[in-house]
C-alpha cells in the first residue's frame, strides 16, 4: 500500500522535525518566554558557544526557582559554612572569572550538582552520609571541576552535534523503510541510530566524571583536605547501596556513576598527591547535624533519633547540638538552652553554639538572657553574619526594629549580602518605618534573583515614599538609571538576533 507508506513515512517525518527541533531550540525556547529576563539565545547546540555571563543568568534563574518552589534551605549557619568551605576549594581553581555559590537543598536523597554558572547544590542527604569534612568537600571539588571544565557548556555544544548526526541516521532508517516496504527495517534502522546516539551522550558524560575526578581531586589536595575523601566516600555509598539489599540506587551513583575502575583511578591520582592535611572544623560536625534537624521536612521529630544514639553511646558536642535543635523544634526551649549552655561552656567563643543559644533563651521567654548571649558573642566575632542575623531576628521579635535596621547595615556595608539577606534587611526596614529604604532593599533583592523589571517597579515605590532624603532619593534615581539602561541593551540585542533569523 504506496499511499499508506507515504502517510508513514510523512508522520515519522513530522515527528523527526519536532524532535530535533525540541533538541535544538527546547532550552532557548524553555528559558526565553515572555517577561523573562535576557538569556542567552542559545540556538542550536552545534555551533552555540555560552559565555560565562550566559551560564550565570541561567544558574541564576534555575537557583530562583528552587528558591521559590521552596527547595533550598535559607539557614545562615549551614550557608555560611558551605560558601566557607566552597570558597576555599575554589580558590585553588584559579578562576577569577567564576563566581560560585553553594547551597543545601532539603532533600533526603544522596546527591550534588552543578548548575550552570557555579551554583552548586548539596541535598541534604549527602551532606548527612558523608563521615568526615574532607568527604564533604571531595563532592564540592568535583562539582566545581565539572564548572571550571565547562562541562555544561561542553555537553550542550555535544548534545547538538549528536542529535544532528542521530536525525541524519533515523532519517536514512525511515527513507530506506518506505522505499523497501519494511517497517520492520525502517524500525530496526531508528533503534540503532537511537542507540548510537545514546552511548555518545554516556561516553560523553563518563568523559566529564573522569576529568572532575581528576581535577577535583587535585583541588581538594591543594585546599588541605585529604585527596582519598572522594574515593572513600564513592565506596562508602557503593557499598551502603549493595549492603541495603534494595533495587533503589542513591541518586548521585545514577548521575555520578561509580565503577570500580573509576575508583581506582582516583586512588592512584590520590597517591601521586603530597599534600599538608588541616585539622577537621568542628563547623563541619556542628552543621552536619544542623542540616539534619532544621532541613527535614517541618512535621518531622528527630527527639527519638538521637535518644536511640544516646543508648548505646553518649553523645559528642555534635549530636548535643542536634539533640537541642530539635528539642527548640517541638518547643522544649528550657531543655535546649540547658544543653547549650553546657556545650557552650565546654567550646567557648563557637559562634554557631552562642546563636543557638541565644536563640533558645529567646524562645523560653528569657529575652534579657538572649541579648546578653549575643552581644558577647559579637564582641569575640564581630560582623559574624551568622550572629548578626540572629540578633537581628531577636530584636524584631522584641519590637526593636530599628535597632535590628541599624545592625543590619552595618554589616552588609562591610559583608556582601545574598539575596535572602537583602530581602530580611528590608523587611527589618519596612518594620522599622523606613518605607523609602525597604522598597529600595527590595529592588536589590530582585536584581540579586534577576528580575530587573520589578526591581525597577519597587524603585519607583522607594522614589514615592515620605520623607526621603537628598542623599535617598538621587540614590534611588541613580540605580533606577542604571537598570533601565541594562534593560535597553538587552531589547537591543534581542531584536538584532530576531532580525538576524528573519
């Protein structure tokens, strides 16, 4: 039947021209919609090349969406040690071109990753199976290998080219089916193509996890962390895997698949490493069990996991320290502060024991008690942004909100702010009255997120609000200025690439 082989033959084209063009134009088109900021366009993968500008607006907008579908875990302590911590290892990358942020996700899975534009995410699950900081941070020095290497960038340009080269061949499969009369060639032809093309994507991918391990491998050396971590902590959760008896493979063997030989490789490269080993943070054991209580979903009670702990053995700092988070969680807040107080006494100074502290005494009514905590604690650590915040959290809840303006910009005219932070400090504005000052933080807080059309709407708010200064409002006037003219040139460049397809 011609005309039934003809129809065939039309759909399996039809459908052919759809694919590739999803493979092609599916992330710009994804990325690009309307009211969207300037992404890069990126076209097709064959011949596109992302600037490191391109990758961080993607990142950036990949890493607001989490935000906002409630994903990353805003914690001060827990960011403020993994940008610590990341920030040391990324410094033996040499880029100076690269910026990286690091961030917990609240998600029970073993698994990392990187994002275009160096944000890097640990799931919580990870950060609670590793056994000591130097695991930690073999899974942060692969992550920001796979950045410095460009990978991302890489596997778009080889996407593309493989697409190219599989439609090619499906193409033959469907021509030589409808001239043959064989669907049963037609169909064998398009499952080899496919296949090829699929074992080009995992030759690729193997190739990136090498090079990472690698590379990582050598900045975990030169950070001062031990280089056998990444191959420890691969065998650790291969095993624990295989131990488990289940089907269920963790998250991060399936995007970072383990083999043996893999393993060995990195031991090898591990050996040829001299390297000077730091003495392990007692941050990395504080913030582990951090991330266990305050990332787990809110209904959760960890009480009974760290009373089945305390059966068998007596709990370290560590575990004390997670034992009272959770207590503060199920409202216990006398009991906790009873336990804080005891380690706090053991590790004087420990920044992240004194917030908590604090905080407990804060939430058991002992309000005097709290602010005593705290400033004691800012005179050892002054501008600590961890402490900061939290004393500007107590001052709100006791009604001093600008006492708690004040404490904020002091620090961040010394200490650059994340977006979450912005979006606080204008809050604490707003509470203190000073409504120009608040719309103002806003507007920073969405061009830190990339929204540059609403943080040109929340400028024209500020530049409404009573009583502004001289010095207020040519502020505001002059952001406002800057923005917009960021906003022309990015209309601009979109209709030259729009007369450039035309």
């Amino acid at each position: 039947m011609p005309g039934a082989r003809v129809t065939f033959l039309m759909r399996l084209l039809l459908m052919l021209f759809m694919a590739c063009t999803l493979s092609f134009s599916g992330l710009a088109g994804a990325q690009s919609s309307p009211g969207s900021n300037d992404l890069p366009d990126i076209g097709s993968g064959a011949d596109a090349t992302l600037t490191l500008s391109d990758e961080y607006q993607i990142g950036r907008m990949i890493v607001r969406d989490l935000r906002e579908q409630g994903q990353i875990l805003d914690d001060p302590e827990v960011n403020d040690y993994l940008q610590a911590i990341g920030s040391r290892i990324a410094a033996q990358a040499q880029e100076g071109g690269q910026r990286f942020q690091f961030f917990l996700v609240k998600d029970p899975a073993i698994n990392a990753f990187a994002l275009p534009g160096g944000f890097i995410g640990i799931n919580q699950g990870l950060f609670t199976a590793t056994a000591n900081e130097a695991q930690l941070a073999s899974v942060l020095a692969h992550e920001i290998a796979h950045v410095t290497q460009r990978h991302i960038a890489r596997s778009i340009r080889a996407q593309g080219r493989q697409s190219l080269a599989s439609a090619a061949a499906i193409l033959a499969a469907i021509l030589i089916g409808a001239t043959t009369g064989s669907p049963d060639m037609a169909q064998a032809g398009i499952a080899i193509a496919q296949g090829a093309a699929v074992q080009q994507r995992i030759n690729f991918t193997r190739s990136n996890e090498y090079e990472a391990d690698r590379i990582g491998i050598s900045f975990l050396a030169s950070a001062g962390f031990d280089p056998y971590a990444m191959s420890d902590f691969f065998s650790t959760i291969g095993r624990r895997a295989g131990l488990s008896g289940s089907v269920e493979v963790p998250e991060f063997l399936r995007t970072h698949p383990v083999t043996s030989n893999r393993i060995a490789e990195s031991r090898d490269r591990a050996a040829q490493i001299p390297v000077a080993i730091r003495t392990e943070s007692l941050s990395y054991a504080l913030v582990r069990e951090r991330a266990r209580v305050v990332a787990s979903p809110s209904d959760s009670d960890l009480r009974p996991y760290y009373a089945a702990l305390a059966e068998s053995r007596p709990l370290n700092t560590a575990q004390r320290y997670g034992q009272a988070l959770a207590r503060m969680r199920a409202g216990e807040n006398d009991a906790a502060a009873s336990t804080l107080v005891e380690i706090s006494a053991g590790r004087p100074g420990v920044p992240m024991l004194e917030s908590a502290l604090g905080q407990a005494l804060l939430a058991a009514g002992r309000s005097s008690d709290s602010m005593q905590v705290f400033e004691r604690a800012l005179a050892v650590a002054p501008r600590n942004v961890p402490l900061s915040l939290r004393q500007a959290e107590a001052l709100l809840r006791l009604g001093k909100a600008r006492e708690a303006h004040t404490l904020l910009l002091d620090l961040f005219n010394n200490v650059p702010p994340t977006p979450e932070q912005i979006r606080f400090t204008a809050f604490a504005a707003s509470s203190a009255g000073d409504t120009g000052d608040a719309y103002y933080y806003m507007s920073e807080y969405h061009i830190g997120t990339g929204d540059l059309p609403l943080a040109v709407k929340q400028l024209e708010l500020a530049l409404e609000a009573p009583d502004l200064t001289s010095v207020q409002r040519a502020r505001f006037e002059a952001r406002q200025k800057e923005i917009r003219e960021v906003l022309a040139q990015s209309g601009r460049r979109r209709d030259r690439r729009a007369a450039d397809t035309m």
